[in-house]
C-alpha cells in the first residue's frame, strides 16, 4: 500500500521536476518491508551509463550510485553518474521475467522510466519521460566470473537517448 501512493507521488511529480521523485524514492528506500533486492544486489552496482542528454551532453562514465528494487510484480531503478554534469536513469516497469538472451521493447503505457540531467546532483535542467524503454538481459564473463548484465536503453525522442549497464553475479545454479 505504502508502495502505490509512494509511486502515485511520484508519477504527478514528473511535472515539477525530479527533486520530488528523489524524495520519493528515499521513502520507497526507507520502507524495509516493501523492497527486496533483486537476486541479492541492490546499491553500489557497478556498471556504466552512456548516451545524449540536454545538459550533460554526450557522455560515458561509470556509474556513481545504483540502486534497484524488486517489487511484487514489478521492478524499480536509480541510476545516477557524475563527471562535470549529472544524470540520471530512473523509474520502473512490470516484471518480464527475462531469461539471459531476451529483451523486450516498452512503449510509455508499459513503465515510467525517466531521465534528469543538471549540472550538480538533484539540480535538473532536462525532466522528461521515455518515449521508448528497451531492456535486455545477458549472462557474460567479467574477469573470469559469470555475471548477469542488465541493459536499460531509454529513448527521450530528439532530446537523446541513454543506456545503463549493470551487472549481478551469476546466482550458484548448485543452490
């Protein structure tokens, strides 16, 4: 319940800007009985994000924090890098069930993905909602280990296009 009207804020936020969303989002993170983590990750993700925003402009850096929640049905992100500007990948979508070699393409009715880009962390010059969500989910080697690798690939019509990248280990299929 706290979940819906939390997601209810946030959504009739995107107008004002995404301050409220991080508010939002510190309330979703601050309600231990409603999050899980997402196959035992949840913060300090590695991964990297790239892409065209208006503010941050062309960029590819690693990720300063992440964060990912799994809900009932469905799941959550923050995505955020800084390096001169800031930006951001956040929102959701309903749970897909993704198996390593699929992906899925979104259309705006099927999640609430968003991007912010400012020039210091929570300072958002561009505000806007995805066009289009492609997500897709691989098994690869990092350094010798198997690692799920998540990639959220945003659309923001001419205003650009982002892409996150993030990995989990690979669950013990012994277990």
């Amino acid at each position: 319940m706290f979940r819906i009207l939390t997601a209810a804020v946030a959504l009739l936020s995107l107008s004002t800007g995404c301050t409220p969303l991080v508010v939002a989002a510190i309330l979703i993170d601050g309600n231990s009985t409603d999050p899980v983590m997402v196959d035992g990750w949840e913060s300090n993700t590695t991964g990297v994000m790239r892409g065209v925003m208006p503010e941050a402009g062309q960029f590819d850096r690693e990720l300063k924090s992440a964060s990912v929640w799994r809900w009932e049905d469905s799941v959550d992100f923050d995505f955020q890098s800084e390096d001169g500007t800031w930006a951001m990948l956040g929102g959701g979508y309903e749970t897909q069930g993704l198996e390593p070699g699929e992906s899925i393409v979104l259309e705006p009715d099927q999640h609430w993905v968003f991007g912010c880009s400012g020039p210091q962390e929570y300072n958002a010059v561009f505000d806007q909602t995805a066009d289009e969500v492609e997500i897709s989910k691989e098994l690869v080697e990092i350094d010798g280990q198997m690692v799920v690798e998540i990639r959220i690939t945003a659309s923001f019509g001419e205003a650009g296009e982002v892409t996150a990248v993030v990995v989990e280990p690979q669950p013990n299929s012994e277990d």
